[in-house]
C-alpha cells in the first residue's frame, strides 16, 4: 500500500511514472552520465528510506546528498501529512475508527 501510496503522489506530482527491469549496464551508465539523482527504498514501517550508495561490479557508486526539495523527502511529508490528517485526503486512504 505504500508503495502504491507515493506512486500516486509522485505522479500528481507531475512525475513521469515507469515501471520496469533495468539491467546493471543502464544503472552504470546513469551514474556515469549523471543522470541518476536518488533512489530510495519504500516500505510500510520506513514509509521511504534513501540510498546513498549502490554497488555494481566492484565499484560504489555514490548518490547525491538529499536535500529538502528531493522526490523522496516531498513525497514523505505528503504522505506523513495526509496520514495524520494535515492535509485533505483525496485518495480515501484513511479510515476513522
């Protein structure tokens, strides 16, 4: 649920949304390119979790240092604030009980 929670934030965000395999050859040549910004890790308990450093073939390659306007952070404060009810809930996420 969290996962599809911040893939419907990141796209009324305008984000570009796309899910598929990527090989360890297209990850590298992010990172040699430059293109790779951040990645994170999502999960009920962590709702997300950045990633500073991936490995791949023997070498680490280091992600940029997150900063307040990252994807990551403003999709977890969206998320923290629609779940105790700072903001509107759209979605129908919540449930009062």
């Amino acid at each position: 649920m969290t996962r599809d929670s911040l893939l419907t934030l990141a796209a009324a965000f305008g984000s570009k949304i796309e899910e598929r395999p990527i090989s360890t050859d297209e990850l590298e040549k992010a990172f040699h390119n430059k293109t790779i910004t951040e990645a994170f890790g999502v999960g009920t308990a962590a709702v997300v979790a950045p990633i500073g450093v991936i490995g791949l073939n023997d070498v680490d390659h280091h992600l940029p240092e997150y900063s307040h306007e990252s994807l990551m952070n403003k999709l977890k404060l969206k998320l923290d604030r629609i779940r105790i009810g700072e903001e509107e809930d759209v979605y129908g996420w919540n449930y009062i009980l």
